[in-house]
C-alpha cells in the first residue's frame, strides 16, 4: 500500500548537468529505491512468522507502529533489515533473508509501502516533464507498480543489460550490493551520477565524531567503488524518505 502523510524531499536533489553535458535529466531508479520491500518483508514476518526462537516477538508487537518500523530499517547499520528484529548471526539472517525473497517475494512486494522517492518522481513528472524509468528485476514487481494508476507517468525497464548499461544520465540505486551493481554495469558505465539511498549501512556522511563501521570500510575500498570514482562518474547520496517527517524531528 502507498505511504501517506509523507512528503518528497532529498538530501541532495538531482541536478540537470551532474557529470552530464548535454543537461539531460533521465534519471533510472531500481524498483527497490521506489518500493521498501524491506518494509513489506517486516510486516510478513509480524503477521505469519512469529517464531520466538528466530525473532524478537517483543519488537514485532502489534503495538509497534509503521513509522518506527521504517526509521529503525532507514537507520540500521547492517543491509540485511532482518537484523532490527533477530539476534541470530549475520550469515543466518543472510540465508533467511535470501530463503524469504526467493520464495515469499510476491507476499512481501504486495506487504511493501512506496518511499517518498515516488512523490519526487511526480513532481519531475508533473513540473518537468521528465519521466523517470524504474528498472523491475521480475514480472512480480512491474505487476505491482500497474496497479496504481500514476504509474502510466513512468516507463518501466525489465532488467535487460543491454538496454540500460550506460544509458542514462543518472542512476538511483539502494546501495552498492544492489542487484544490478554488478561487473558488467561497473566497467560500461561512464559520465553518470550515480545516487545511493540515504539509509546508515551506505556510506553517507557521517555525524561529527561518528566512526566509519566496518561495513562502510569494506564498500569504501571495493573494486566497484574505485571503478566508478576514478574519473568516470559522480557518486553521490539521497534520502528516499523525508528524514524530518520520518523522524518527528528527532535525529537519529
């Protein structure tokens, strides 16, 4: 179901030049910047996999609302967003998150909410006329975004190498574990920026005094990093969701 209540807004608003000289604005999001299938993989969980010995059932309360669910996973230092709800080892949550995505995706996209990521996209839309493509990993994912009538205001992309590997002026993806990150996207794409969601576990600019966590170290010294920063592109950062309204003006 859509988020209500939440307004656009981004940490850094993408600019028509950024490593672009023709200005061109054609910015290509992956559906999971658009959709929190994070969220929608929480709500799954409190409502059909209560097991006490995986998950803290004290977390997935009923009492526990959507807002603190969303700033706990925006929040989180490790990718997996299992972990703000079970305390068993990274590489079990690993293999469980990878089990329930597998096989309950359908569930959890249908369970997802839309970032506010969706709202900035109307506004270029709608004051712009630029259409923004969300690139879908599966036939599931274009399903869902049909069935909300502002989707005719994008195109959609079917992951197909070919068709987006350097063709657009600017990429929005959720980190750089992203599926569609691999080597063949980091060795074709150039004079791109390049936009990585705002969530704690990337390597977003860090509160004075706040040290790195080893997670931000190893994706500061990975091979994908270094290709994409070596004169080649812009990589920069954005919050999918309106921090002053997600967070009640509180800081995290």
């Amino acid at each position: 179901m859509p988020l209500e209540g939440y307004t656009e807004t981004s940490r850094k608003t993408i600019e028509k030049n950024d490593m672009n000289t023709a200005g061109v604005m054609q910015p290509l999001a992956a559906f999971n910047t658009v959709v929190d299938t994070d969220v929608g993989l929480i709500r799954l969980i409190a409502m059909h996999y209560r097991d006490p010995d995986v998950f803290d059932l004290n977390y997935l309360n009923k009492d526990i609302s959507l807002q603190r669910v969303m700033q706990d996973l925006y929040n989180r230092e490790q990718k997996n967003p299992l972990t703000i709800c079970s305390k068993l080892s990274i590489s079990e949550l690993d293999e469980l998150y990878n089990d329930f995505m597998e096989n309950k995706y359908k569930e959890i996209v249908d369970l997802s909410i839309f970032t506010d990521l969706i709202r900035v996209m109307n506004t270029w839309q709608k004051y712009g006329g630029i259409s923004t493509t969300i690139l879908c990993n599966s036939e599931i994912e274009i399903d869902f975004l049909c069935r909300f009538s502002f989707s005719k205001n994008f195109n959609t992309e079917l992951d197909n190498p070919k068709n987006f590997y350097n063709s657009y002026p600017q990429y929005i993806f959720k980190s750089f574990d992203d599926v569609y990150i691999n080597s063949v996207f980091v060795n074709l794409v150039y004079n791109s920026t390049i936009y990585l969601a705002g969530y704690r576990f990337n390597i977003t600019p860090l509160p004075e005094g706040e040290k790195m966590t080893e997670k931000q170290k190893e994706i500061l010294g990975s091979q994908n990093y270094i290709k994409m920063m070596t004169g080649r592109n812009i990589i920069r950062y954005m919050d999918i969701y309106d921090r002053s309204k997600l967070y009640g003006g509180n800081k995290e």
